[in-house]
C-alpha cells in the first residue's frame, strides 16, 4: 500500500485553538526539540508561514508538536491533515534516525514504538474479530468435531518467548534501532521501569545512572533492615563523587550502584546503634569533608583514623592517590577493650576494585572484643558480623 493512501484526505483542515489537540502517545515517545533548535523554527515560520501541515491521527498531533507551538506562538493559524494508519510506526519512520538521540535514547524510544504498534495491531484485529462476529452466530461459524461438538476456540500463548527467540528479537530491534544489541539489552532493563524509562527518552538522566539506580533500589528492597543494637559498625559507602564521565568511561559507579550523600545520611545508622557505640567509615580523599556529615547525621563523633597505603599508585587530579582513610569514630564512651595500638598507616596491596582489606577486620575485632557487630553495604557475610546491604 503506498503510504498516501493512508490519509484519510488531502484536505487540509484549519485548526485555530490549543484546546483542540493534544499530543498522540506516539509523539510523546520522542522528546521535544532543545531551545536552540526551537528558536530556528520559530524564526522561520514568522518569517515564512507554516511549511508543513502538521499530522494528526484520531484528533491529535502525531507529528509537528514544535510546529504547532511555534505557530500558536508566532500568530499563525495551524494547518493539520489526518493520517490514518499505525501511529507507532510512522512517528519512528520520522523521527528515529534523529541525531540528538543517545543510542540507548534511541533503542528504549524503539521498545515504546514496537509496544504501541503491537497494541495498534491487536486493537485493529479485535475491531475485525468484533465485525465478524456481530456479522454471523458463533454456533454456527465456529468449526465442529466429528461428533458435532464445537471446537474449542484457540488459546493465546501470553508467557515469556524462550531466551533463544528473545534473543533474536533484540537482534532484530537493534538493527531496526541502528544500535548495538548490547545497547539494546541496556535499554531493555531500563525499560521495565517506566517511571525511570521516561526520563532517560526526555534527557533528564544518563542512560548508565538510570541503570545504577534501579539496581540500587533492588538492593535496597531486598536487603532486610538489620535487628537489635551494635556496639561496632563498620561502614564502606557507595559515595557519589559526582563525576560527569561519559556513559563509556570506567568510574566506581560502573562496579556498583552509588549512592547521593543525602541518600547515605538518610540512613537509620543512629536507630541500630547502641549508645555507646564504635563506627569505622571508609572515605577517599576527595569526598573526606562531605564523610564528616554522614558522621553527624548517624550519631557520632570524629576520633581519629587509620590511613590504607594501597602501595601501588593510582590516578588523580592534584597527585597521586594511593590511600584511602578508615575514620574512627565514636558514639557515648566507646574506648578499645585492649590496649593494643595497632600502627595508624597500614600498606597493604589492594585487589578487587575498592575491596578492602580483610587485615582491617583484624585489627577491629582484636581491638573491641565484644558487643554485637554490625557491617554496612557488606560485600560478603564474615563469622561474628551482622550484614547489611549487598555492595558486589
């Protein structure tokens, strides 16, 4: 069918008011224009007129929602024209090679075009089911057995299609979508959350924070909240250093879900801790000010700190940073049980991304023997500690 078949008519019909048209769904899926391209097309329509007819389907704008705006804005009376097929598939005809689409933009705004041709389809074949049915009885159109029974109307398969067809699905939508099947997988994760979903297509945030905070939120759901009161609380925050790499540039963030400051002060600590109590918060140097804040807000006190030499050296802005700080710090009374003084530098090489040493551990346990213990954002449970939180 050639594609000006599916208008409804070549004429064009005036539309006067901004009460008469809202925007189809199908248009919604794409982000407006940014204001510097919107200014160019306001410009041109002041100067020029209206260039294209703006295109509706079932009363609403399908394509031209800046038109309209700019027509509205500039005094000019809005010409439209109705178009009458699959609204999904003919907004990313025009609009999904955009080149202000991130590909991961790109491939969820392809997930919302595909999901709303299937519904567009299913409801163009109830309407036809519908007709046929009004248009004869069930009884006798319905195919019969042998016996003269009815047969059974056919069962819909509505379960999850095996892996192997998915995958091949997600094939076939990144190519369709111009991008990677990986990228593809990514969208497809950030897309079971809606909410989330919407505000990677509108650029409010980065694709890669948008994964990082729905498997936050799953940490946070599933971990239980621990029970009773602590003595000793070890604490290895997922700190936000407000880094604005790109989406393919390796940060801490991209080894696990971070967490805003705000977020990590918000945290019952001071409900699970006795009132005397010990807490050993690890910091790096860069964020050491804003640890002094999550210190207040969970109760305690600053007393002093052992500093991790890591030995090897490591990237920074101003020098080198090879060590890390595990700041001690007190609620109440809450002196050592033995008075051994371990040395306040250990060196000791790191392994896994910010994995810390098991010697720490050590030199905690050694120093306050007793009192229930209580680890937050543990990587791994330990023998005589409580954890909470999941940071692998």
């Amino acid at each position: 069918m050639d594609e000006r078949s599916e208008w409804v008519s070549s004429k064009e019909d005036k539309v006067t008011t901004i009460e008469q048209l809202k925007n189809h769904p199908a248009a919604e899926a794409f982000p407006m224009m940014d204001d510097g391209r919107y200014g160019e097309l306001l410009a041109d329509i002041r100067e020029n007129g209206q260039r294209e007819p703006i295109t509706l389907c079932d009363g609403m704008i399908l394509d031209g929602r800046n038109r309209y705006r700019a027509c509205l804005e500039a005094g000019v009376e809005p010409v439209a024209r109705e178009f009458d097929g699959d609204p999904w598939a003919f907004a990313w005809s025009l609009n999904g090679a955009r080149r202000d689409l991130e590909d991961v933009r790109r491939a969820l705004i392809k997930l919302e075009c595909d999901k709303g041709s299937a519904k567009w389809a299913a409801k163009l074949a109830k309407i036809a089911e519908d007709g046929r049915r009004k248009k004869s009885e069930a009884a006798s159109t319905r195919p019969r057995d042998e016996g003269g029974r009815l047969k059974p109307s056919p069962q819909v398969d509505h379960s999850d299609p095996p892996v192997e067809k998915r995958h091949v699905a997600r094939e076939a939508r990144a190519a369709e979508a111009h991008v990677s099947s990986s990228t593809m997988a990514r969208a497809e994760f950030i897309a079971k959350r809606p909410d989330i979903a919407k505000k990677v297509i509108q650029g409010e945030i980065r694709p890669s924070e948008a994964i990082r905070q729905i498997k936050r939120e799953r940490i946070e759901k599933e971990a239980p909240a621990p029970t009773g009161k602590f003595r000793v609380i070890y604490a290895d925050p997922p700190w936000s250093y407000g880094n604005t790499q790109p989406d393919y540039h390796t940060e801490q963030r991209d080894h696990y879900p971070v967490m805003p400051l705000s977020d990590i002060c918000a945290m019952p600590v001071k409900e699970w801790a006795e009132e005397d109590a010990v807490l050993f918060l690890w910091v790096t140097s860069p964020i050491l000010e804003e640890s002094f804040q999550v210190i207040k807000a969970w109760g305690f006190k600053y007393k002093s700190s052992f500093v991790w030499d890591k030995v090897h050296h490591n990237m920074g802005h101003y020098n080198s940073v090879r060590h890390e700080f595990l700041l001690v710090c007190v609620r109440g009374s809450c002196q050592p049980d033995v008075r051994k003084l371990f040395d306040s530098v250990q060196s000791i090489e790191r392994t896994g991304h910010s994995k810390k040493p098991d010697e720490f551990y050590d030199i905690i346990e050694t120093i306050y023997t007793h009192g229930d213990r209580l680890e937050v954002f543990a990587r791994r449970p330990r023998d005589g500690w409580k954890a909470y939180g999941n940071q692998s």
